[in-house]
C-alpha cells in the first residue's frame, strides 16, 4: 500500500452540524493513483457487527467535509452503514499542491481512490460499496459510476454537471463557439499573469456582501455558506473560492459521456424549485437513452425544494429513500 503523505488534520469537533451520540468517529487518509493524500472524516455505527455496507461521500463542489458531504455520512451511519466523507485533492485537509485546483479527472479519482480504502477496510464488506455525491459531486459521482464496476449504487443529489456549467455557462447562456472562446481567451491571459505573479489569484466564492438584486440562487447559496448554517473556514465556497483558473479543464473535458453504459443502480434526487434541476433531469435522460440497464435507475424531484434544501435540510433530504436505495442495491 502507498503510504499516505502527513496530513495536519484538525482533532476538533468543528462540523457544521452536531455530532451523533450513535456513531463512532475518526479522521483517516488514504491516497489516490496521484501520489496525492485525502483526509476524511470515516463515521462508523456503535456496537456493530460484522462486514459492513459502505458509502463514499463527497461534495458540494468548493465545500469541504464538514459541511453537507459530513451530514450526509453521519446520519448514514446512523443507519447502519460505515460511511466516509472526504476532502478533494487540493483542497480543505487533502494534500495536493497548488491548492484551489480541480479536475475532471483527478477529482474522479479521488471517487475511485475511497472506494479502494473502504474496500480494504476490515469493517467492509467490499462486494457493498456506494458513493454518494452531492452538487457539482453528483456529477462526479456519476462519472465514477460509469468508470468503477466496484461501485454498487450511486446517489446524486441537487447535482451539477460542472463541465456543462463551465462550457455553456448557467442555463446554457453562453453555448456557443464566440463565448467559449472569450472565456478561454481570458482564462489564458490569466495564466500568463499568475505565472508573472508567482501566485494564483482568486475568484468564484459565493459573493459578500450580497447584493440586493441578487439571483436567487445566489442568494440560495449565500444563505448556506456564508451564514452560520453552513460557514466553514476551509471552505472555498464560505471564503475566497477556487483559483480564477482552477477549473479550466471542466471546459472541454465533458464528464457525463458514458452514464448510459452504467450497470449499477443510480438514485438521482433533487428539488423542484432548484435553478440546478435541469442538471439532474437531463442526465438523468442521458443515462436511461439507449441503454440496455434502466430498470435500476431512478430520478426523484423533491416538490417545493431548492438546491441548498438538499445541503442540509434533514427534514427534507429523503434519507429513508436514500437508505431504502442502498439496502435493495448493497445486498
């Protein structure tokens, strides 16, 4: 086994949500096909027994682990499941140098890499592993679906496609040959000024102060990451956000090319009011078009919730549907 990278991980309790008397908690590292070392919080239920059903979680895109990706692993536990929630590479308590990066690819790996840690845990049951992810790692969770045979049921909740949004822009606005072009034409004129610089700059953190004309979803966003419901001081979403050129390859890279080729079981939840909907309806119709494994395959609109409703909302993530899911598909 590669032997992880020292991680200066934090021994507080400093989640954004309250810590359950019913599970047993611990950080842990483990590392991807990159050399690079991820640092997760892995949440195990009190008194169990025998070879476990497991879950990868991680997500939102630009949040770290304790925030939504965490809730989602604890309350997951609670129901009897061992469960991890990670940090990407390059970000939060994960290794990975520059920081503030990401990549279709490595951030798919990263996916993949947990599932080789839970499947080598003597706790697990390796033929029972599940990944759930969650906004822009809903989508990463899909592409890890259609690339990792060892993953037995995928959730995605009030998902993004990132390459989409990076390519076309929100509700595809800007899909089209001139914009993709000025907007690469900036990205590139930006690199030459970082590398000038001997420094990233930053760009894309939810904006503050809040501008009274401000999209919903903005505010939506805002709501949960810049309030005490869900500000956390390594994430990038609550703080500075990415580096202006940290997603660039989501530009030409798209993620979603093989979802129609995925054997396992897909859950695809998100909420009716979302501006981020149209995401998860049309991968959902992606997935299911010419493909010959349907029958396990599931799109669930949540009536009346917005996108961050599935961040943290317990009262309206479906989590008896979402354990129901993983106990059909994780026998």
């Amino acid at each position: 086994m590669i032997k992880p990278a020292e991680l200066n991980l934090t021994t507080e309790w400093d989640k954004t949500f309250p810590k359950s008397e019913n599970v047993d908690h611990e950080k842990v590292t483990f590392v991807n096909r990159y050399g690079i070392t991820l640092a997760a919080d892995m949440y195990t239920p009190k008194h169990a027994d025998g070879k476990l059903p497991a879950i990868a979680v991680c997500g939102p895109f630009g949040a770290v682990k304790e925030q939504s990706s965490g809730l989602y692993a604890q309350t997951m536990a609670e129901r009897g499941y061992l469960t991890i929630a990670f940090d990407p590479s390059f970000t939060g308590e994960s290794g990975g140098f520059p920081r503030y990066m990401a990549s279709p690819d490595i951030n798919t790996e990263d996916f993949m890499a947990a599932v080789d840690f839970l499947s080598l845990n003597e706790k697990v049951d390796p033929e029972r592993i599940g990944i759930i992810g969650i906004c822009g790692w809903g989508g990463m969770a899909l592409n890890t679906a259609a690339l990792d045979t060892r993953v037995k049921a995928t959730v995605a909740s009030t998902m993004y496609d990132m390459t989409r949004v990076n390519a076309k822009g929100y509700f595809d606005a800007e899909d089209s040959e001139e914009a993709r072009y000025e907007k690469k034409k900036a990205l590139n004129a930006q690199r030459l000024e970082d590398y000038r610089n001997g420094s990233y700059k930053l760009g894309g953190g939810v904006v503050d102060p809040l501008p009274a004309d401000a999209p919903f979803f903005v505010k939506d966003y805002y709501d949960y990451y810049k309030t005490p419901r869900g500000y956390h001081k390594r994430s990038l979403n609550s703080n500075g956000g990415w580096n202006v050129i940290g997603c660039e390859s989501f530009m030409n890279q798209p993620i979603l090319k093989y979802t129609n080729e995925i054997r396992n079981a897909v859950l695809i939840i998100h909420g009716e009011k979302a501006h981020s909907c149209y995401f998860s309806k049309d991968a959902y119709a992606d997935m299911i078009r010419d493909s010959k494994y349907t029958e396990n395959k599931e799109l669930m609109i949540i009536p009346g919730a917005v996108h961050t409703d599935l961040y943290d909302r317990v009262d309206i993530i479906p989590f008896e549907k979402i354990d129901s899911f993983f106990q059909e598909n994780l026998k």
